[in-house]
C-alpha cells in the first residue's frame, strides 16, 4: 500500500543531472555493485513545510512521491505531496483510523490550512490505496477547485480480488531490516520497485527504526532472501551456518528498521478504500486520468466508461504496480500532456510533444511521446 497522495500545489526543484532510471537493470561494470544508499527528499523539493490541523500535526511533504520533479521539469506547476496519516512524518492523536472518509477529511483539511478559502487550481493525484482516497477525496468535494483527478493502477475489481491474498502477501515481507540500505536492495531485489532510485528515495518513508530491539534472529530471518538471491544454488551448510552467525553479530550492532504502517491490522478498512471505487471515478465532475500497468486490470465498469470515453487511460506496460516508480519519466509524459489538454498548465519553453494514435480493439488510445528539444523548426 503505498501511499501518498500528490496535489499540484507547491514548487519543486528539477531532477538531478541525468534524470531518473526508467529501469531497475541500470548498467553495471564487472565486478561494481549497485548502490542502495538513500537519497534524501531535499534533491526533489524545496522545502518541507509542518502543518497543523486541528491540534494534529503533519508534514505536507513525502518521501515516495520523486516522479513529481520529473513532472514540474516539463509544465508550470506547483507539487506538494502530503504525508497521509499514520504515513512518512505526519503524527496525528489517532493513527489506527484509516478509513477512507478519514483520510480523504484530512485532504481537504490540508489544503484548507495551507491556502484558506480560496485554494488555486488544483489537480489530485495518488497511487494504489491513496488513488481510491484521491477518488474519496474528489468524490466529497473536500477540494472545491479540484481541476481533474489522476489514479495510478487501481482498480476496484482487481483490487477487491486481491484482498483475499493480501495478508498472505504481508506475511510473506520480511519483517524487520538490519538497515535502511538492506529495506532498499529488498524493494529492488524483491521485484516491489523496479527503479533502484526510486527505491532509493521511497523506502526511507516507508519503514522506521524499532522502538524497541528486536532479536538478532527474527532479523537475519529478514534478509535472509535477499542474500540467497545473490549465491550460488549449491551452498555448503556449513558455509550457511556461518554466515548467519556473522549476521546475527552484526546485527546487534545496527539499527533494526521495521515497517512504518502495520498493513495487516488496517484489514477493516480495505473494503471501505476500494468498494464502489469504479463508480465513484467515473462520476468525478473532473476530467479524469487512469494509468495502468496493463489493460488486463481493467473491470466491467471501467471499461463500459472508457469506451463510452468518460475518462483516459494509458497504459504503461513492463511495469510493475510502482508504475510512478519503475517509470517516472513515462508518468510524467502522461500527466504533462493530460494537463496541458485540458489547459490545466502549458509546457515549459522548449519542451515539445508528439501524439500518437493507435487503434486497438477496445477503441481508440492516445499516446504520447513527449521530449525535450533546442531547436524546434529542426524538427
């Protein structure tokens, strides 16, 4: 469940040099280790801002949300991207209720608390679990100059089919982490994120530090995966023994970093996220988006509404659910030229889009292709 919500609200600096992987398998030379250090929020954003809503705290920044700087290098924009409750830094009296109607509150109570009455034009995008609450929150019209809504890979029906395996998937996630760079090389090597800095820059806010110590055990368990991956199949026991015993040693000297939100015990709310979701979406005043790893998630009620042409969809395929993640650059294309359609934003000088139609059988996609040029009459 990931997690954030991102409002077109605040400034954000350009990407770094070079741009974001748009694939984990980055081109290593012999022998060189990938590099699954954090990066911190602050190569994205300017600032990071508290903001109290009703004697509770929270941070209007997040640390999952770094496909934004590759958003506001190509339109005139301004990105927040909040911390939801019970997520990143926010800290409120009551972080076990996370109920759709709670959170999509919470929303609105932001962007009332950092604008006042009259908010400017606003565009409300989230992924998974926090695209059905962008849905909650459009849906309520706790944002009244709410432009359009974007949701990334979620789906009611495939997502109200995947909850019947869900807490066998969150008993399969190691439990613990003997740092933040082993949680990363996890997210990577586990298929979870396939952009290693993504990961680099989203995992940081998704685990914390133990409370309390956790026994040396429980974590070598935790990591054990992620060295297996790397060894050759045939490993002598004796070899095993050892090593583990290294680890737990090590171990108990580092910090032990769990999961920030406990997914399992928030079971309650998962049918209130995703219940309904599809006709919710499609009854959203807004101009919408809908970004899919692949067209197969689509359900009955969504695809009645994209063939009667009630919102877009693009699909992004070789990505995993991360989409914003494994392809921000794919990502941002979409949304830049979803917005400067609709005449939300125009591109910045010297930023140039292709369309592309394609026909498939379904009806008709629009595709872009956007990137950035010199010399325009070049073209």
């Amino acid at each position: 469940m990931e997690k954030q919500l991102h409002l077109n609200l605040l400034a954000s600096r350009p990407p770094m040099a070079g741009g974001f992987q748009s694939s984990s398998k980055m081109k290593m030379g012999p022998g060189r280790k990938r590099d699954f250090t954090p990066l911190p929020w602050s190569h994205y954003f300017e600032t990071m801002e508290d903001v109290e809503v009703e004697n509770e705290n929270g941070k209007d920044i997040s640390l999952q949300t770094a496909a934004s700087a590759v958003i506001y290098s190509r339109i005139n924009c301004r990105v927040v991207a909040m911390d939801l409750r019970a997520h990143g830094d926010t800290k409120v009296k009551n972080p076990e209720d996370l109920s759709a109607d709670t959170m999509a509150k919470d929303i609105g109570k932001v962007v009332e608390a950092l604008y006042g009455d009259n908010p400017p034009p606003i565009m409300v995008i989230g992924h998974s679990m926090g695209g059905a609450i962008a849905v909650h929150t459009a849906a309520a019209n706790h944002i009244p100059s709410l432009l359009g809504i974007c949701v990334i890979d979620v789906v009611e029906g495939t997502a109200m089919d995947a909850l019947n395996s869900m807490q066998n998937f969150l008993r399969s996630r190691p439990k613990t982490f003997k740092s933040l760079e082993n949680a990363i090389e996890w997210s990577v090597k586990s298929g979870q994120i396939r952009n290693i800095e993504s990961a680099r820059v989203s995992m940081g806010g998704q685990v914390k530090k133990c409370e309390e110590s956790t026994s040396s055990q429980s974590v070598s368990n935790s990591i054990e995966g992620i060295i297996e991956e790397e060894e050759e199949e045939e490993v002598e026991e004796e070899s095993n023994k050892k090593r583990m015993k290294e680890d737990d040693q090590e171990t108990k000297k580092e910090s032990v970093f769990t999961w920030r939100v406990e997914l399992s015990k928030t079971e309650k709310y998962w049918e209130g996220w995703f219940r309904g979701l599809s006709a919710l979406f499609l009854t959203c005043p807004v101009p919408k988006l809908l970004l899919l790893a692949g067209v197969d998630r689509l359900d009955k009620d969504l695809t009645i509404g994209q063939m009667q042409g009630k919102f877009q969809m693009q699909v992004l395929p070789q990505c995993g659910h991360a989409v914003h993640e494994d392809a921000p650059e794919k990502v941002a294309d979409a949304l830049a030229t979803f917005m400067v359609r609709h005449k939300f934003t125009e591109f910045k000088e010297g930023f140039l889009c292709k369309y592309m139609f394609v026909s498939q059988s379904f009806g008709f996609v629009r595709k872009e292709n956007c990137e950035q040029v010199n010399d325009v009459n070049n073209m």
